[in-house]
C-alpha cells in the first residue's frame, strides 16, 4: 500500500491537533488514548504512522508543514479556476 503520509487526515483533524499541542492541552509523545480524548481516534492510526515518537516542537513543525503546503495547493487550485 502506498504511503499516502497526512493527506488522508482532514484539514480539521490536523487544524485541531495543532491547536491542541500548541496550546500544550495533549501530550506529545502522542498516545492512541490522548487522540481519542480529543476525538480525533479516527485518524489516530495515520497520525501515529508518522508523528508517534516525536516531542511537541517536532509534532508542531509537521503538522504546520502539512497545513501551509494544502493551503498552497488550494490557492494554486483557485488561481486555475479564474
């Protein structure tokens, strides 16, 4: 199966878990228990697969990364329709 990294999870999923690790309300590592305290157990297996091990800065870097290139990529979109 192709590793499709956080593409799978959802705008919000990703929106969501940054602000709670930015505003230090989930520990990092981070746990299958944690994201489903935040409901996020849905997509806890593909957040795991690429961010379990890692402190809260490096979670943070990630997530930030992953949120700026789909904003790139919807605006690049918006720019073909006009």
């Amino acid at each position: 199966m192709q590793d499709l990294g956080l593409v799978t999870c959802s705008t919000d999923a990703l929106r969501k878990l940054l602000r709670a690790v930015y505003k230090r309300e989930v520990d990092c590592p981070l746990t299958i228990a944690a994201l489903a305290g935040m409901g996020l157990q849905d997509h806890a297996e593909r957040l795991l697969g690429h961010l379990r091990g890692l402190p809260s800065d490096a979670v943070h870097a990630v997530l930030v990364a992953a949120l700026a290139e789909r904003t790139a990529t919807d605006e690049q979109k918006l720019k073909r329709l006009m």
